[in-house]
C-alpha cells in the first residue's frame, strides 16, 4: 500500500530536471514561513538603518542641538520628539539599532567560536572530556545569567566589549549543545570510520568532516544567539551597568523614558517599540531559519 | 535509583562550591568597599576599624572559610546595607513579595499557556493557532521590562484603570502579576503545542480513532497524557525563576521584593547579602533540576537514569 501511495505523489509532482540540493529545499521551506520571511525583511531594514544611519538623519545622535525644545512631542519636524536632554530621539533610535545589532552580532560569532570546540570536543570523544564540558555547561545553567553579568558589568564597568563578551559567556551553550549532538550522531557513520581507517587525526576529522557536516546547528546557533545578545544589551543598560551613556542604547533610553512616562509618552514608547519590533523580527527570523535548516527540530 | 540520586547529590555539592568560589572572587575583585560610597563618607580610621571587625582586613581565603563555615550552620552573616538584622531575617521579609506575585504569575500563566498551546495544536494552521503562537512569540522574545512599561503605560497611565505601582492592596497586584505570567504562559504554549502535534502523530492516536473513541476522551486520556512529560519536567525550574523574584518587574512596579536586592548588594558591596542571594538561588535551581529529571524518569519508564544516555 505504501507503495501505491509513492507512486501517486511522484506522479503528482513534475519530474525534476536535475537534482535539487538540499539547501533548495531549505530556501523552499523558509519561503513558506511567512512570518520567518517578514521578520528577515524587518531584520534586513534596521541592518541598513544601522549602517547608514548617518544618511537617514543628519544631526548627531549625541549633539544637544535643541536645548530649548527639549521633551518636545513628536512632530513633523521631530518624527519622534525630542529627549530630555534637547538631542533629536528619531537620531538616537536609529544610531540605538548600530549599538544593538553590532552587540547581536558580534556576540554570536564569539558564540558559536566558543560553542563550535567545545562542542566538537564533547561530541567527539565522549568520556572524560564530554563529562567536564558538560559540567561547565551545568555550572551556566544553575546561576542565574543576569546575576552574573551583572557582577561582570560592576567588575569590568561596562562598556561596549565587556557586554559582547558578557553575552557570549551565556551564548556559546547553546551553540555548543546542538554542536555536541550533530557531531555525536555523526561520529559512527560510515565516512567518518573510513577517515579513521586511513589514519585522519581527530582534529583532521573534526575539521574537514564533522564541523562541515554540522553547519546547519551552526547557523541556528549564530542566529538564535542574536536576539539574546540584544535582550542581555538593553537588560544590563536598562540597569545602568551596560553601555555608559552618550552612546545611544535602548535599555538605556527605556530607562530615562521610564522616569518621564507620565508626561512625556514619546520617550518611553519609542525606544520600547524599537528593542521589541527588532528582537522579534530576529527571533522570527531565527526559527524560521532553524525550522528550514533541520525540520526535526520544530517547535522545540 | 538511589545511586544516581546519590550521586546527583555529590555533583550539587561540587557545583555549590565551585560557584561559591567563582562568586566570592569575582565579588571581592570588583573594585571599591563596602564603606567607599560617597554618600556616607567614613573617615580613614572608622573605616579600619569597621573593616577589621567585619574580618574584611583579613585575607581572602579566610574570608572564605569563614564565611562558608557560617553558611554550613546557616548563619549567612549581617548585611552591611541594615546591620541591625541578619541576611536570613531580611530575605525572610524581602521574599514574600516575590513569591506571592512571581508564584500567582506562574499559577495563573501556566494553566492558560497550557489552554492556549492545547488550541494550537488541535486547530492547527487556522487563526487561532497563529494567535497562540503569536503570542507565545511575543511573550519569549520581548524583554520582560518592557512589557512591565507596555502595561504601566497602558493600564495606569493612559486608562487610568490600575495604580502603577506599589505593594500591598491587591489591585496593585495585578499588573505585576500579568507581567510574571507572560514567561510561563509563552514558555508552556509553545511547549504545549510542541509536544501535542508530537503526539498526534502517532500511530497509537490514528489506532484510536479506528477503535471509535470520541475525540475528546482521545485528547484528555490519551494523547494529553503523553504530552505531559516535557511540561511537568520544566515546571519547576521555571517557578524558581519566576518565583525569587525579576529585578525588572519589580523594580518597574517598584515592589518591594528580592529582586532589587540583587542590584543593591551589588552596588554596596554588601558582600554577605550577595553570597547568600547567589547561593540561595543555585541551590534552589539545582534541587529543581534534580527533582524534575527525577520526575521525568518517573513518568517516562523507558528512560532508565543510571546509564544517563
């Protein structure tokens, strides 16, 4: 019967007219997310504000240009008002998305080259080795991350590298987890026991076999580590211990407007709709992503 | 059985410590003392004298010692910020607070993720599933302060229906409350929904159908069962991470609960007040795991726990 079935949907769907890769299949599978696409589209707009962010607006995102305007309400000539400190806050929004995304950003690449190793590592060998990195991973899964980094940010004094390396502190388990599996699944087949044969070296086989064969986890990693990179970012400015002041950041500017919102809305919305819309859109994005890459994983 | 909860027990015990050391040293190497602040400037002898009767003079590793023999008798010392009481007097007043809103936001947040991924899945792809997963997509992903703002601005400020913020009468529960409850509520949807398709598509399921079962005793006896699993195991953990507190809603609804004791005792130094919230809350968190892996092999006989994969 199974049988039957097959050739019933091989004939319902036109002859292929050569092999389709595996990574068409993904494209395809993303395509019909709709709200994986909306989200990449989101995403792919603020990265373009953020690098040209000097040409949307031109006054700068620190200059206290309209002192005298200062907490002035959203106007045609403000799009989002003015803050408290007489600096246009449309300016500071958008200068506020480089500061977010590049700390997304960087802090999942340092992510996934911690995660990929480690998880390699454990993956690969098992025993010992997996014991101990599974430890450390135990260790970061008991003490509350924002604690953590809070006492890193008092330590270090915040600042923009202290914050990307915060969050890849918390960001490289993941990574090294979804590594760690694929390699453990991988480490019996076939291939890997013929490079074995001939006298590959762990790290040889690790390299040019493993890591290559694990990219998939690799890049759902790197993108779902974005948006809580971002999130450890306004968390830790919102309580003052992240990126100091002049730079525009959106915990920080949620944090003033928080002070101001029963008087002067603009402040408080602006910012918090700004940090939401671009978390969400890289969340959607991610899973998206994740759910065309490795369709086992769905909804996990 | 037995053994590997013996053994679960040493590794806690070897986690404790090593987080008892990372902390203690990463708390002494941050910069300034407890009587640097400016506020309250003591002069250089005062504050000799205080330090050496507070054994800060001496050196580190005695500290230490000292400390965690303390601990050991749960003496968790006095904090610095009101050294009229002792750390576990004040985190016996600071966590009522705490527990009442992260507690009621967890009791009221799960049932209703529960409710609201069990629609998902059995009305997948139609508007309510989009709904559902919207929403838990919303309540994942944005920061709980912002939330927290969202509701302030929305309820207090612009309708005027609920005071901002407080503690006490219980209206002024309310927001807090729906701000605790967004994460249970996002996290069980999502779980939810997850393991009921999982289930659904199993052959025992389509078996079922074919024997004439109705599709209610399908789903409550059978299919909800099975999905039951993953959600009783992340029960706990979440509740202790809701449930001592979120130095974000609290601080946003200004309540007086554990949660800006976490920023203080950081900020003032307050070495032992520190210690003790760390330790408190790792401990806490290693017990849940323990207990829902416990919990898991319990419900699911086919994992056997000893080999631990």
């Amino acid at each position: 019967m199974s049988t039957e079935v097959n050739a019933e949907t091989e004939l319902a769907t036109p002859p292929a007219w050569r092999q389709r890769s595996p990574l068409w299949f993904a494209w395809r599978r993303f395509l019909a997310n709709k709200a994986a696409v909306a989200g990449g589209i989101v995403l792919v707009v603020l990265m373009l504000a953020a690098i040209f962010a000097p040409l949307i607006t031109k006054t700068d995102p620190t200059a206290q240009d309209f002192l005298t305007q200062s907490l002035a309400f959203p106007s045609w000539e403000f799009w989002f008002g003015i803050d408290d400190l007489g600096r246009d806050f449309f300016t500071r929004i958008v200068f506020g998305a480089r500061v977010s995304l590049t700390i997304g950003f960087a802090a999942a690449a340092f992510s996934v080259l911690i995660g990929i190793p480690l998880g390699a590592l454990a993956g690969y060998f098992g025993g010992r080795t997996d014991w101990i990195i599974m430890r450390i991973i135990e260790l970061f899964s008991v003490v509350p991350p924002l604690l953590a980094a809070m006492l890193l940010g008092a330590l270090t004094r915040g600042g923009f590298f202290t914050i990307v390396f915060i969050a890849a502190l918390f960001g490289w388990v993941q990574v090294c987890l979804l590594v760690r599996a694929q390699v453990k699944a991988f480490r019996e087949k076939e291939f890997v026991r013929a490079a074995q044969a001939l006298g590959a070296s762990p790290w040889y086989i690790i390299r040019r076999h493993l890591v290559p064969n694990s990219i998939s986890p690799i890049i759902i990693g790197f993108v779902l580590a974005i948006p809580l990179a971002m999130m450890l970012e306004a968390s830790l400015s919102f309580l003052g211990i992240g990126v100091p002041p002049p730079t525009p950041s959106w915990g920080q500017m949620i944090n003033t407007g928080m002070n101001f919102m029963f008087f002067y809305w603009h402040l408080a919305v602006f910012p918090t709709a700004a940090l939401a819309i671009t978390v969400l859109a890289t969340t959607l994005f991610g899973d998206g992503l994740r759910d065309a890459l490795d369709p086992t994983l769905k909804g996990r | 059985m037995i053994l590997y909860i013996l053994r679960r027990l040493v590794s806690i015990a070897v986690t404790f410590f090593v987080v008892s050391v990372i902390i203690f040293l990463m708390m002494h190497a941050v910069p300034g003392g407890p009587f640097d602040g400016n506020d309250m400037p003591v002069s250089e002898a005062v504050r000799a004298k205080l330090m050496a009767k507070l054994g800060l003079d001496q050196p580190l590793y005695v500290q230490y010692l000292n400390y965690m023999a303390g601990v050991l008798q749960f003496d968790f010392g006095v904090p610095y910020q009101s050294p009229g009481e002792t750390v576990v007097s004040l985190l016996a007043k600071a966590w009522p607070p705490s527990l009442v809103l992260g507690g009621l936001g967890v009791l009221i947040g799960t049932p209703l993720g529960i409710l609201l991924g069990m629609a998902a899945a059995l009305k997948r792809n139609t508007w309510i599933d989009y709904l559902a997963s919207g929403l838990a997509t919303l309540g994942l992903t944005v920061p709980v302060f912002v939330i927290s703002m969202l509701l302030i601005l929305v309820f207090a400020v612009w309708l005027n229906w609920l005071p901002a913020s407080g503690w006490g009468k219980p209206e002024r529960w309310i927001l807090p409350v729906i701000a605790f409850a967004a994460i249970p509520l996002a996290t069980y949807a999502r779980y939810t929904r997850a393991a009921m398709l999982d289930t659904l598509n199993r052959p025992f399921v389509t078996a079922l159908r074919a024997k004439g079962l109705s599709e209610r005793r399908i789903i409550f006896q059978h299919v909800l069962r099975n999905s039951a699993i993953p959600m009783v195991t992340v029960f706990l953990p979440m509740f202790i991470g809701t449930a001592t507190g979120s130095i974000f809603v609290e601080a946003m609804f200004r309540v007086p609960g554990l949660g800006s004791y976490f920023v203080s005792s950081i900020e003032n130094r307050d070495y032992p007040l520190e210690m003790a919230l760390v330790l408190m809350v790792t401990l806490m968190f290693c017990f849940a795991y323990l207990i829902s892996d416990i919990a898991y092999a319990w419900l699911n006989p086919r994992i056997r726990v000893g080999g631990r994969e």
